[in-house]
C-alpha cells in the first residue's frame, strides 16, 4: 500500500495517472495547499520542500521500512521501477523515456507554471513576464509537437514521459491555440480518452 499525499495540481495528478493505469493499491491523503497544510510538521518530514505531491511506500520490497520519497518525477520513476510498468526496458528507450522526464520537470512545468502565476495569480499584471512565459510556453509546446510528429507517445510507448507531460499542457490557462500544434493535440486527445485518465482526473 502506497500513501500519495495529494491535491488536485497537475504533478497531483501525474501520481493518480500513473496509479490508476497500473492498478497499484494507493490510500490518497489530501494536503490541502490552499489552507496551507503542506507546512503542517508532519508534511514536512515527509517533503522537506513543502510541495506535493509525496509518497510513503509502506512496503517497498526492501530492507529499511517504508520509503518517502518527494518531487514528482523522482515519485514516477520509483513507481515505474517498483512495477516494471510504464518505463522501457530497453536500455536506449529507458533513457529516451527519462531524458522527456527531466525534461518536463525542468522546462515545461516550471515555464507553464509562471505563465500560471503571471497570468492568473499576480496582483498587478507585468506584460514583460506574461509576455515571456506565454512565449516560453509555446516554444516548449512546439518541442513537444515535433517530437510526437510520426509517433503515437513520446518515446513510442505510453510511458512516465506521456504521464508528466500531460497534465501541464493546458492551452486555454497557458494562452495557446493547440490547433497550432496539430500532434500534440492527438496525443493530448489520445490521452484524454484513457479510462485511467478519466479516473485519475475524476478523482
């Protein structure tokens, strides 16, 4: 049984996806960041950095006793690792698989994620940010485009690469015309229709 401590964000929502399509047994624990429970003492032994979401893999398989682990994409490839699911085997599209991972979580969240804050959040408007991370956002999109030009996933099948991606491409929030980006509006569809995804979202 793993504990996800969770709230409805898109890194929340890479952890359901994940769970939900490998049926892996999970108790949800709600941190409710609007209220600020994610600096409650108890959260912070577990994320250190005061964000969700994390884990507690309350039987890992190893010695030592239950594994907390923090920051979403390390969670994505402790699970795919734990299950053998949703992360190539072969070693070449293992590291295609990652290389997207990283990816995400050093460019296209953090980018999303001010065009977020500075088109909804900011309490006075700064063209010059919105500007940037709107144009940012859309450059990332365009990498993403190309990369799914002639492939169904990103790295060929549904893997933690397609998971950490999708729920950050969100075109109306993020100022874009996903008709520009014509593969990526596939993949995101593709996604979409998942039952999995359907599950994790309605959750």
């Amino acid at each position: 049984m793993i504990d996800v401590y969770y709230w409805t964000t898109p890194n929340g929502h890479k952890l359901t996806m994940f769970l939900e399509e490998t049926g892996l047994a999970y108790t949800l624990k709600p941190v409710n960041i609007s209220r600020g429970e994610q600096f409650k003492p108890e959260f912070l032994a577990i994320a250190p950095n005061n964000r969700i979401p994390a884990i507690v893999d309350l039987a890992p398989g190893i010695d030592g006793g239950p594994v907390a682990l923090f920051e979403s994409g390390a969670i994505l490839l402790y699970l795919a690792d734990k299950s053998g699911r949703l992360i190539p085997a072969d070693v070449r599209a293992r590291w295609q698989c990652i290389q997207w991972l990283f990816w995400q979580m050093a460019g296209l969240g953090p980018m999303a994620g001010q065009n977020h804050h500075f088109n909804g959040y900011a309490v006075d408007p700064i063209p010059y940010a919105i500007d940037r991370y709107v144009n940012e956002t859309g450059r990332l999109y365009a990498v993403l485009d190309r990369q799914l030009r002639g492939r169904e996933f990103i790295v060929d099948t549904y893997s933690i690469a397609d998971i950490a991606c999708y729920p950050w491409i969100q075109p109306e929030r993020q100022k874009q015309k996903l008709d520009d980006f014509p593969d990526l509006k596939r993949w995101k569809d593709s996604i979409a229709a998942r039952p999995a995804t359907q599950r994790a979202y309605a959750i």
